[in-house]
C-alpha cells in the first residue's frame, strides 16, 4: 500500500458527481426551439422542391426560390398576439409592405395639404374650360343677350298674346331704356321683341301638323320630321334674307338679328290659331280668319318696326342725298311686313283637310 502525504482524508458526506451526458436534463438549451406557427388559411402554401415561387424582396435582394425565406418573411394574414403589448391583437409591421411605391404614393395623396392642391388645381380646370367654352360661343351667339329674349313671365305671356290678336286697342308703342342704354327686359316690357312665344309656337305647330296629318290618314314619322325641318329652312331662309338686303343696301338700323328673328315667329302664333279654327269651320273659316289674323300681324310690326327702322339716327355721308336712304328703309320695312303673310299662307294651307261638296239628299 503506497502511502502518499499530500492527499488528504476524503469527506465521507459529498458525493461523487455524476456525468450527465444530455445537458437538456439541466435546464439549458443553447438551441432554443421556435413554437410551430400556427395554421393559417389565407397565408401562401409552401410549394415543393422544383416548382416556381413568386419573388420575395429580401432587404436589396429578392429571392426567386426558397421556401425557408418566403416563410420567414411572409406577411401574416391572421391578428397575431403581440407578447410586449399585450393590448396591441393583431398588429404587426410589415417593412416589405409599408415601403412599396403604391403605398407611398397613397400616403402622400392622403395628405391634407395634397388634397386641397389638387381641388383647387381641379377648380382652375374647371374654370378655364369654361371660360373658353363660353368665348367660343361668344363668338356666334351672344350669350348674355340671349338671356334678354327668355326673361319672360306669365303676365308676359298673356299681355303679348293679346297685342298679337288685338293689336288696335294697344296705344303706347314705344320701348323703354335703362340708364345704360340697354332695354328692358321682356317681362317688364310688353313691346319688346322675346323669343320664348316664337319658339313655343314653333314647337306647338309641328305637334298641330302631326295632328291635322293624323285625321287625314297621313301621319307617318317621316311627313312630321319633313314637316319640322321645313318649318325650321323658311326661318333660316327668311332671316338670310332680312340680313343679305340690309348689307346689299348698307342699312344700318337699330334691330339686331334677334330681334328680327323674335318679330318674324310670331307669326306661328297666328297659324295654330288658323288651323285649328279650320277645323270647326272649313275652308271657309280658314279664310276668314287668315285675313283677320294677318291684318293684325302686319299693324303690329308696322306700329312695333317703324321706330327702330325709320326713326333711327342715321349717318348721312358726303354727297349722299337722305331722301333715297329714307326709301330704303322703307321698303325694307315692307319687306318684312309683306313676306309675313306669304310664309302664313305657304305654312298652314297644305294641312288643310280636301273641301269635299256637300250633295243635297233627294
């Protein structure tokens, strides 16, 4: 037995340690387990090996092919439980998201300061365009003064109704100014010319012809379309008329071409009046009433034209005697008040119903 001075007596109490080979048995494991994500429906199945995957953007790189990766940076579709806020169910930021272009830019259109930018930009559009619609009309039809011949109102209606049937019991012809200049509106003057009762007779006169076509077994879409159009020609036609012989004869008078326009359809007032009146009495009352009617047209527009034509200021030239402008504006006011009752008599006559003789039974 060898005898050794240096080791001492060994306690009895403590016992040998013991070897562990798995050091999970001690609490420890330097390889921490992930808990298995859960299932969720909505999220990409993982393809196997070989087939194609959609990229997926990895910081600067963007992976074409790795299911690790494309699990790992998935975007989760099902709220989520967040461990350091535990208020916070389902939040989670996603930088792969948050920083695409279609998501920036609708963050900046967001912006209120955006917003009104682009309504007041919206705005200025708006208004361009219709400032440049209106001067393009400014250019053929006045639409400020356009306005003028429709201020009308009832009362209006019924006073020039009236003075266009009755026109012998009217006395004070003349038309009032404003202090600018400009007339007064239609539905505080019954002697200005409007054109709300022309067209409303015209419109009224094709629905007459459709109905005096339909007791005659004649109507057919194509005789009322052919009826309105020509309606429609003999205005143009007259009112070039009116305008070549003002410039043939350089008459400068006091009516614009609105206002000749007004005066000659009032005219279909007379006709509506004359067809159906021929419809009660025959050819007989048709005459009667186209003499009456026609005779009251003509003393309007002679007592309503004469100032504007033959009282207008005129500029007299060097070497121009006045006598033969005087007679030009005559004739010119003949002209108008002549053609009225040919056009009457050329619109209403070929509606009238075949005068059939009556024979006496024996």
């Amino acid at each position: 037995m060898n005898f050794n001075a240096n080791t001492g007596a060994r306690p009895t109490s403590v016992r040998k340690v013991k070897r562990v080979s798995d050091v999970n048995a001690m609490g420890y494991n330097p390889y921490p387990q992930q808990p298995p994500a859960a299932y969720q429906p909505n999220s990409t199945p993982l393809a196997p090996a070989g087939y194609s995957y959609e990229p997926t953007p990895i910081g600067n790189f963007v992976d074409y092919g790795n299911p690790q990766v494309q699990q790992q940076y998935a975007t989760p579709t099902q709220p989520q439980f967040n461990p350091q806020n535990p208020n916070m169910v389902g939040v989670q930021f996603n930088p792969y998201v948050a920083n695409t272009p279609s998501t920036q830019m609708g963050n900046v259109f967001a912006q209120p300061i955006v917003q009104d930018m682009a309504f007041q930009y919206s705005q200025q559009l708006a208004n361009t365009g219709k400032d440049m619609v209106k001067q393009g009309l400014e250019q053929y039809v006045a639409v400020s003064r356009l306005k003028y011949y429709f201020a009308v109102d009832t009362k209006y209606v019924i006073s020039k109704l009236g003075l266009l049937f009755f026109p012998f019991m009217h006395s004070d012809w003349s038309v009032k100014y404003e202090q600018g200049g400009d007339p007064i509106q239609p539905r505080f003057e019954v002697n200005a010319p409007d054109l709300y009762i022309p067209t409303m007779a015209y419109f009224t006169y094709i629905l007459v012809t459709g109905l005096m076509l339909g007791m005659q077994q004649r109507f057919t879409p194509e005789q009322i379309v052919m009826q309105a159009s020509s309606a429609l020609a003999w205005c143009i036609v007259e009112l070039v008329v009116y305008s070549c012989t003002r410039y043939i004869i350089n008459l400068q008078i006091g009516l614009h071409t609105m206002d000749l326009l007004a005066y000659s359809g009032y005219k279909y007032v007379g006709i509506i009046a004359i067809i159906l009146i021929s419809l009660v009495s025959g050819h007989n009352g048709y005459y009667a009433l186209f003499l009456y009617v026609n005779l009251a047209l003509m003393f309007f527009l002679i007592r309503s034209l004469t100032g504007p034509i033959l009282q207008e200021k005129q500029v007299q030239y060097y070497g121009e005697a006045p006598a033969p402008r005087n007679k030009r504006r005559l004739y010119f006011l003949l002209l108008i008040i002549i053609s009225q009752p040919a056009l009457s008599w050329w619109l209403s006559y070929h509606l009238l119903p075949p005068n059939t003789p009556v024979v006496a039974n024996r």
